[in-house]
C-alpha cells in the first residue's frame, strides 16, 4: 500500500512519508527506535494501543484494523494521528 499524505496531521508531508517508513520498517529498526514506536502506540493508542501498533506497522487498512479489534475507524484514525504528532516531541 502507497502512502497517502495523512490531512488531519498537522506536519509537512515530508515528515509524514519518514514516521510511516520509519514504522512499517520496524523489524529493521534499532532497538531504541523500536521501543520508540511501541512507547508511541501506548501513549496516542491507549486501551487501543495493539491495534494502533498493527496498524502503524502492518500493511493493513483502518477500517480493516478496527474491525478485527472491535472498534471505531474513527477512534484508531485519531489515534494515529497522535502517534505521527507526538514523533518529534522529545
């Protein structure tokens, strides 16, 4: 899947297209970055964060993730949208 400029995001696309590739790439990241992600997933998804992690990292669609993990598309979309602003935040 291709990635699309996220609109509710606020931070330029360039920086969007760099989380996403960051993550979807997990299994080759390094330690620190992978604890990184999953700190992210936990803070931005809350009680939802094992969908958010399946989402940001997995090559799966919203509303597929949400389905399969009894929850509205809505919710995971704002969820994702933390996790990409919280990941220049120190």
């Amino acid at each position: 899947m291709a990635f699309r400029r996220l609109m509710g995001v606020k931070m330029p696309y360039e920086q969007q297209v760099l989380v996403y590739a960051i993550c979807r790439n997990y299994e080759t990241q390094d330690r620190q970055t992978q604890d990184k992600i999953l700190r992210l997933c936990r803070e931005a998804g809350r009680q939802y964060a094992p969908a958010l992690f399946e989402l940001v990292t997995g090559d799966r669609t919203v509303e597929s993730v949400a389905m399969e993990h009894y929850m509205s598309a809505t919710v995971l979309y704002a969820c994702r949208r933390k996790l990409y602003e919280r990941w220049f935040e120190k």
